[in-house]
C-alpha cells in the first residue's frame, strides 16, 4: 500500500500536435506501453459527486486499485497491488479486497456490494523525463472515442505549471484544458446513455 500525492498538468491535443511532439522527442512506437483502466462506481455516482474516482490499472500483468481524492494541492492517491484473482474477481461484481483502499473508501461509501464497474479506457503511453518532471504522452481509447493528451507530472506545482507552460509555448501547443480520464470517461458514457433514453 502507498499514499502519494499527484501533481500533474494536462492539455489535450490533436493527432497532429501529438505525431509531431512524438518526432520532437523521437518516440517510437514501440516506446508506447498499453494499461487499462477500469473504472468504479455506484449507480447514483456517489464517488464522481464526491470528486473521487476509483479504477483497477491493469499493465504488464500487473493490477493495482488506486482510489483519487481530492487533496488541497493535487489528488491524493491510495494505491494497493492486487492479484490477478483479485482483480478479477472485484471486476465480476465480487467482495471487495481488505486493505488500505477499502478502509479509505469506507468514508465515502458505507455499502462497499454498490460498487460496481462501469466500463474501461485503454491508453498507450510513452513518458520521457522532462525538466525536472515527467512528460508523458497518452493515445486513450475509450467507449468508441479516442484521444491525445500531454500530462506533465511535477513534484511542486508552482515549478511544475511553468515548466509545463514554457513546454506549450516552445511546441507552439494552443492550451486546451484536459479533463482528468475518468472525467472525460464519465461524459461520454452519460452523453451515450442520454442518447440511448
């Protein structure tokens, strides 16, 4: 189990901006790594209401639970490995693993069995450090759409939103404010469900 602190900007880009970016950094395609997100919610929506998201990441093999709170500066993130058949299991609808996620979670939701899974957002990702942080490149794929994001992870956020927008001014990238995933998840499942009504 680990607690940290996320500070990170993002803008979203075209495909364009991101080829272009991908041959000013000379990334390859090969440098891109698939993960899964798998994203946890109750029907009401009580964790989106509480500005928390909660997701299962699955990448080389590898599952961790990660529940995002907000924190005064940045996301406070719980992070906890599971198991293959951990994993599994809570995405079938099963018990929900013991441990630091569930006992965070416990503040916000008192019936853990409403949690359930709403859906996944595939992203290739490719990060380079950058400064003094990491610059990381994003191809998400999600619920019929795609996306490109540039995320900058920092350890301070005064340095790091100048760092990041010196990074936009230099590659002449028109700021385009980038909601977090889960966010620009959760829009368009709801844009697809007002649409199936």
């Amino acid at each position: 189990m680990s607690q940290e602190l996320e500070i990170e900007f993002k803008n979203m880009v075209s495909e364009t901006t991101f080829k272009r970016l991908m041959d000013a950094f000379q990334l390859q395609p090969a440098d891109f790594h698939i993960q899964h997100n798998h994203y946890f919610d109750t029907e009401d929506f009580l964790l989106k209401q509480a500005g928390c998201a909660l997701r299962i990441r699955e990448k080389n093999e590898a599952f961790e639970l990660t529940l995002k709170e907000p924190a005064t500066d940045g996301l406070l993130e719980t992070n906890e490995t599971l198991s293959r058949s951990e994993a599994e299991m809570l995405l079938a609808g099963g018990a929900f693993p013991d441990g630091a996620v569930k006992r965070a979670l416990q503040y916000l939701i008192t019936d853990l069995t409403k949690l359930k899974p709403f859906g996944t957002l595939s992203t290739k990702r490719a990060e380079v450090v950058y400064e003094s942080g990491l610059l990381v490149f994003d191809h998400s794929f999600y619920l019929g759409c795609e996306d490109y994001e540039i995320e900058y992870e920092a350890a301070e956020r005064q340095s790091g939103e100048e760092t990041f927008n010196n990074f936009l001014k230099n590659y002449q990238i028109p700021l385009k404010q980038a909601d977090n995933k889960v966010r620009r998840f959760y829009k368009e499942k709801l844009r697809q469900t007002a649409g199936d009504q």
